[in-house]
C-alpha cells in the first residue's frame, strides 16, 4: 500500500501540470502578474507592482480550497485601507521608520480582527509603502483596481468550472486570546523590525516574510508543521526573482515582463513539482522589481536570516516546540521529501 503511495506521488511529480483545471488556474494567475508589471513598465510607475497579487492569485485562484477567509467586499475594503494606511504613514508620520512599521502592522492587526476575516496579505500591503517610503497615491489605486480584478475574475472561474466555490465562513474570534497573540505578534515583529533597521539589514522584515510569520502562526495548514521546508521556500522564491532580475533585466537589458514571465513559470514548476503551494513565496519572487540593483545580491541572505529568525520564534513562542518530543521535532525539522526518501530506503531494506 505505501509502495503503490510513494508510486502515485512520483506518478503525479512526473507529470507536471497535467490538469487540464490548474493550467487554466496558472494561465490566469501568469496574464494577471504579466498585465500588472507591463502596465506598470509601460507608464513607467513603480508603484503599480505590487507583488502580493502573486500571492493573491496563488491563493484565490490556484489553490483550490479556501486559504483566507474573508468576504469579496472585505477583501476590496481591507486590502485599500491597507494600502492607503501606509502612504499616510509615509506621508504624515513623524515618527521613524521601525514605529511606522509597528503602527502599519497593527492597523492590519486591528482590521483582520474586527471583520474576523484572516486576509493576512493586508499585512503587506500596510507594511510594504513604509518599508519602501512610497508616497503615490497611485500605489493603493492599483492595489484596489487589482483586487477587483481578482475577485471578478475567481468569480467567473467558478460560474465556469474552472475552480470550486468558496463557501465564507468568518473567523471564530475569542477575544482575549486573539488580542493577546496579535499583541504578541507585534512585539516580535517590532523586534526584528530593530534589528533589520539599526544593523541596516532592512529585508529581514521585507512584508512578505511578514505574512509568512503570521500564517506560520495562525493558520492549521501543512507549512506549519513544515518549518524547514518554509524557510526554504522562502529563500528560493527570492533566489528566483533575484536572479532574474539581476540578469535578466539589469545585465541582458530584458523587458521586465519577459523578467516577470521568467520568474512565474519557474516558480509555478516549483510548485507544481512539490505539490504544495504557498502564497508568501510568490510574493518573494516578485520583490526585487521593487528593489535597487546593488540591493539584489544581499536579499536572498537577507531573506534566509529574517524568515529564519521569524520561524523559530513562531515555533519557541507560539507552538513552543521546547515541549515536543524527539520524534516529533524530527518530522518538523527534515525536509519531507528527505524523510520520505529515509523510509523508502528502510523499506527497501527490509
């Protein structure tokens, strides 16, 4: 039986995007990412990319369960007073940057409770105009413009098949213990926010890893229990987009939507290839259209100590691991391909 398992898995790795549903999920997902960076090249406005549409396309369009659970008008309202939030962070506060971040993440916080909604990207769409000082409204005009595009378009995947309908179901909210993991959540983030500003190491609280930590914490799915895998995923989503970017547009002067098309077939490959999907990281894959050339080179490392110190504080303090026996810390911390190669091997020998 674990033998015809470990064969079905292996049949379906082979086979890389032979459905016929999904690939029309990915067609989708790849013309929405190409349409926003080429508008955005085209009337040359940075402030147009906004990368955690990658993650939002991954997560509403191509994974085919619920990932967040939030109402269509929700996630319009939340995503542009997110967006908005952060400009007038930017525009208005005088405070400095590492207060900015902590006041834009807890503006997300204090709107993901009260909708009891889990929409955890409004975390980066706050966080990201501050980390990068963007001060154009043109930036939550596009996160708004987009979201619409996205929930339209999930719309007509259902109405034709492409996709199974999303049943909304709000958040089971106990305040108390809500409110104490937010808070928690926000002295931590704070901390690393520190320590990436005041070592100059600013892309260890790049929003995406951000959202990581949260979903790491507050969500029940397979990643939790996979922190290596995540950390690794993390980091190669950024590799991903970093080298592309670097040679491709910065060396080989391509388009930045030929760069964008690149980076989203490899990284769908990816996905396909591990049968998992996780929507920060395609949101990683994205960042370094956003950032300066002589930042690239550093971001991958960057982005491998921030997720890093943001996962073993989510397994310390949220699921204190320190409590775990042996053998579960075993099947955490092996990456689970490499734990199922270990039990193939004992089969065998036996």
């Amino acid at each position: 039986m674990e033998c015809q398992k470990d064969k079905n898995n292996t049949g379906r790795r082979l086979a890389l995007f032979g459905d016929a549903r999904q690939r029309k999920r990915y067609l989708c997902a790849l013309v929405m990412i190409l349409l926003m960076i080429g508008v955005a090249e085209f009337l040359g406005e940075k402030e147009i990319i906004f990368p955690e549409m990658a993650a939002l396309t991954i997560g509403m369009w191509i994974v085919d369960k619920r990932v967040w659970r939030v109402r269509y008008g929700q996630m319009v309202l939340l995503m542009t007073a997110g967006a908005c939030a952060g400009v007038l962070l930017v525009l208005y506060s005088p405070f400095p940057l590492v207060v900015n971040v902590a006041a834009a993440f807890l503006f997300a916080a204090v709107g993901l409770l009260f909708t009891r909604s889990s929409l955890f990207p409004m975390i980066s769409a706050c966080v990201l105009p501050v980390l990068l000082r963007t001060e154009s409204w043109i930036y939550p005009l596009s996160v708004f413009i987009m979201t619409l595009i996205i929930i339209v378009t999930q719309r007509g995947m259902e109405h034709l098949g492409v996709r199974k309908p999303i049943t909304y179901e709000a958040v089971e909210r106990r305040w108390k213990t809500d409110v104490y993991r937010w808070a928690c959540l926000l002295v931590s983030v704070f901390a690393v926010a520190c320590l990436a500003v005041y070592t100059s190491n600013f892309y260890f609280i790049i929003p995406p890893l951000i959202v990581a930590y949260v979903e790491f914490v507050n969500s029940k799915a397979g990643f939790r229990n996979r922190p290596v895998l995540t950390v690794l995923l993390l980091t190669v989503g950024s590799l991903i987009g970093t080298v592309f970017q670097l040679f491709g547009y910065h060396y080989l002067g391509l388009s930045e939507t030929v760069v964008a098309l690149f980076i989203i077939v490899v990284l769908f490959t990816l996905f396909e290839w591990l049968g998992k999907f996780f929507a920060p990281v395609g949101a990683l894959a994205l960042i370094p259209m956003l950032l300066p050339a002589e930042a690239l080179p550093w971001l991958p490392l960057q982005v491998l100590v921030g997720s890093s110190l943001f996962i073993v504080m989510g397994m310390v303090f949220f699921q204190q691991c320190y409590k775990w026996s042996r053998a579960q810390l075993v099947y955490c911390l092996i990456p689970h391909y490499l734990l199922g190669r270990l039990n193939r091997n004992r089969r065998g020998r036996v």
